[in-house]
C-alpha cells in the first residue's frame, strides 16, 4: 500500500508552527499516515432540511475525497441551530466518541472528523478534546484543497494569506491544547502566552508581506490586462467542477487542466478566440462553490478581477446535476458579492448527455419529483424562465457547440460595437 505524508496539520500530535529561515510559518510536524480516514458530520435544522443536509454532505465527501480522504462514515443531529459551545449535542459527540473507539478496537483508524460548516476556535478545541482525532471543518478542507492545487505564485500566495487569516483567530486552540498535553492547565498564562504572542506576531508579520507581494502581482496584471488591446472580454464562471475548463478548451483550443475533481483550476487563463472574423478574449478562473470561505474570496481577489473586469460572463451550469438549481443560485450570490450581479450575462447548460430522469409509470399518482422531468421539459422550462438567454451544450460531445458560437457571436459583435464605436478592427477579415 502507498504510505505518503498526510497533507493535514495534526493539532492533536504535532507542535506548533514555527518560522523557517525565510521567515515562513510552517506546520512543525505531519504524521505519516498509510490512508486518511474521514467521517463527516452535519446538522439538520428549520433551515436545513434533511433533504439539503444530505446534499452538502454528499458534497463533502467529494471534497475529503479531492484531497484525498476517505469517508467510512456519517453523522447527523437533528437541532434548532448549531451550538455556540460544541457545535453539536453532547450525546451526540458521545455517540461519535463510542464509535470511534469502536473502529480503534477494531483496528481501523479514524483520521479525521470533518464538520459541515465553519467552527469557531472554541467549538474546535471542545470538539478536539472530547473526540481526540483531527478535526477539519468544511474551510480547512477548501483551504487544504486550494494549497495542493495552488501552481503558480499568485496562487500560492493568495491561498498562504487565506491559510493565516484562518489560523489567525484558533491559534489558541492549540496552545491550550499543547498545555493540556503537558498536564498543566496553569502553565496557559506563563509562556504559552508569550509564545502566543509570538506566535500570533510571525504570522502577522508574514501576512503583512504576502498583502504586499499580491499588491505587486496585481499591478503587474493590471498593466497586462491594459495592454492587450480592444478585445470585449468573456468570462468562464460557475460551481466547480461544471466543464469551464473543458468548454475553455474546446473553445480557445487549449490545454487547461480539467478532471473530475473539485476546483482543478484555481488559476484564470485567458485565451484569444475568433469565432468566423471575431477575436475577443475568453478566460476560465477557479469555480465557486457553497459556503464558501469569506477569507478566501478576500484572498483570491486579483484571480477575481478578471471576472470584475469581463464585459460578458458566460454561467456555466451542470445539468446533470441533482442539485443545479442550488448551484446556480450559489454563483449568483457570490458573483452579486463581487459586484457583477448587473454585468450581462448568459447562462450555458452543461453536460446534456449525462441528463437522467425516469419516467413516472402512467398509474402512479404521487407527484412528480424533480428525478421524474424530462430533458426537453426541463429544457422548456428554463428557456420560459430566461426569456430565452441560455443554451443547452454538451461540451464533451460538443452538442450545440455550432449554436454557441453563433450565440456568443452575435453578443460579442453587439458589446463590441457598444463599447469600441470607432474600432473598425472587427469587420477585418481576421487572419490568425
Ligand atoms: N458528461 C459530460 N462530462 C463533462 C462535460 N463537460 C465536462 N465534463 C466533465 O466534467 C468534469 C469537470 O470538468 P472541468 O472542465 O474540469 O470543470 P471545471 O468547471 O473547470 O471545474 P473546476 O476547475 O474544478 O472548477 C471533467 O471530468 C469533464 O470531463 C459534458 O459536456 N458532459
Ligand atoms: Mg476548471
């Protein structure tokens, strides 16, 4: 079997972080670890049916799974809100405690407990101490999956600041956590403070200079984005892992990196594509999702800047997807974060072929479920709800693709008249 380093910080065994000679705060220890071992665990409430708990935990697994864990298990409380102390019942922690030492008797290891929604670092040290194995929230999980796709320098730089701004405030946590491992819960107030200052002043230090580095890179990209001339630009945006990359490529005949993965791409590329006579620019960028952490938008705002600055945005959106219509409301929230809700906008239906609905039997009166819709109704549907502003494409078998480029054509050639009255550039016969 492979045996790797685990990825995750071990609060429970390692010690602190410490600064390297270049003045990098870096995780002092990692356990080796032969497969990591997940178990999720998410709140029901008058908010969150069990219906949407199901849905976000099936999205977790898909996330612990990207970084590389294994889910064996599931948890779920039914409450009227998460608790400010523990997060969950203490039954219920109980119960997962049991059971954890259930699979230890049995010699299989629990790597990690990993919890839906953002813990405080008071919920966390609670959580850790009653538990004792590693706890992610759904933030860390995004964090730890950004830092393992993060290539180029803007992006480990806007993912390092997004990693301190998190650990900033739940620094504590694991001094307490450290003293109660030495069995003195006095010894707190003596130099664990001082070392928690210092602590707390490296990682300032080094997120000072981190802003600093991003404040560069964005004014290198500013002068970039000037200089590349009059072209309307188009903007690939919508939840991961809904075919951007792909349509990007098979669009600008590119080669960006696309799988079956949650966030592939965490960097944008931008392309020159010319549809007949038609350049424009078209960029793909890192795919939203839910909840997703506040820092991290903060952080990745110069990637973001191409989604600001586009003339047009393309919303992809997978339709074979249970949850679509969630997604879709999702990217419109943080796009309206952004300041893009005006911007004009279009959105692409993606992945056609890999719709599937069954067809309710003539005798069966329950009502029909969202599982039971056709293809062509649904098709119907949105083009009604839209007034017609969409597409439905299969990027992979490229469905409609002759329609799309027409579409984006027509809307290209339309913004580029509005916003470039004199450029005659775009009747050119253009030659690549
Ligand atoms: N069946 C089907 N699969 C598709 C289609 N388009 C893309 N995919 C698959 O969907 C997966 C995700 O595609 P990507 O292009 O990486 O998606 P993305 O939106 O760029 O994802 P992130 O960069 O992770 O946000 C890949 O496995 C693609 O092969 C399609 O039209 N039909
Ligand atoms: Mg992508």
């Amino acid at each position: 079997m492979k045996t790797s380093r685990s990825k995750y910080y071990n609060a429970s065994r390692s010690s602190l972080p410490f600064e390297d000679g270049m003045g990098k705060v870096v995780a002092a220890d990692v356990t080796d670890v032969q497969e990591e071992t997940a178990v999720l665990v998410g709140i029901i409430t008058p908010q969150q049916n069990e219906r949407k708990t199901t849905e976000y935990l099936d999205e977790l697994e898909f996330l612990a799974e990207t970084a590389g864990a294994r889910t064996v298990k599931r948890f779920t409380q039914k409450m009227n809100g998460p608790s400010s102390i523990t997060y969950l019942g203490v039954g219920k922690l109980q119960e997962i405690r049991q059971w954890i030492e259930q699979e230890e008797d049995a010699e299989r290891t629990v790597s990690m407990v990993i919890f839906d929604d953002e813990l405080s670092a008071k919920q966390l040290r609670n959580i850790e101490a009653e538990l004792k194995v590693k706890i992610l929230d759904r933030t860390s999980l995004i964090l730890d999956i950004f830092a393992m796709r993060a290539q180029t320098a803007n992006a480990k730089t806007q993912v390092e600041l997004a990693q301190y701004r998190y650990m900033l405030p739940r620094l504590q946590r694991l001094w307490t956590h450290l003293e109660r491992q030495r069995g003195g819960a006095v010894g707190l107030r003596g130099p664990g403070e001082t070392q928690l200052e210092m602590d707390r002043r490296i990682i300032l230090n080094r997120m000072a200079l981190l802003k600093e580095r991003l404040r560069d890179i964005d004014r290198q990209k500013t002068t970039q984005r000037s200089n590349r001339g009059r072209m309307i630009r188009v903007a690939l945006v919508g939840y991961t892992n809904v075919g951007k990359s792909t349509l990007m490529n098979l669009m600008a005949k590119s080669d960006v990196f696309a799988e079956n993965k949650l966030f592939a791409t965490l960097d944008t590329t931008v392309r020159k594509v010319i549809v007949d006579n038609l350049p424009f620019l078209l960029s793909d960028t890192v795919g939203f999702i839910r909840k997703l952490p506040h820092d991290l938008v903060d952080s990745f705002k110069s990637t973001l800047d191409e989604v600001r600055e586009a003339d047009l945005l393309l919303h992809v959106v997978d339709i074979s997807h249970p949850d679509f219509e969630d997604q879709i409301q999702v990217v419109e929230k943080t796009l309206a974060d952004l300041g893009c809700a005006e911007k004009p906008s279009m959105i692409i239906f993606n992945k056609v072929d890999a719709y599937r609905w069954t067809e309710k039997d003539a005798d069966d009166l329950t009502p029909a479920g969202k599982e039971n819709i056709s293809l062509d109704d649904l098709i119907r549907t949105w083009m009604t709800k839209l007034s017609g502003q969409c597409l439905f494409i299969s990027a992979t078998r490229k469905t409609n693709y002759e329609t799309l480029r027409q579409v984006l054509y027509n809307k290209v050639r339309e913004l580029h008249v509005q916003k470039y009255p004199y450029n005659d550039f775009l009747f050119e016969k253009y030659e690549e």
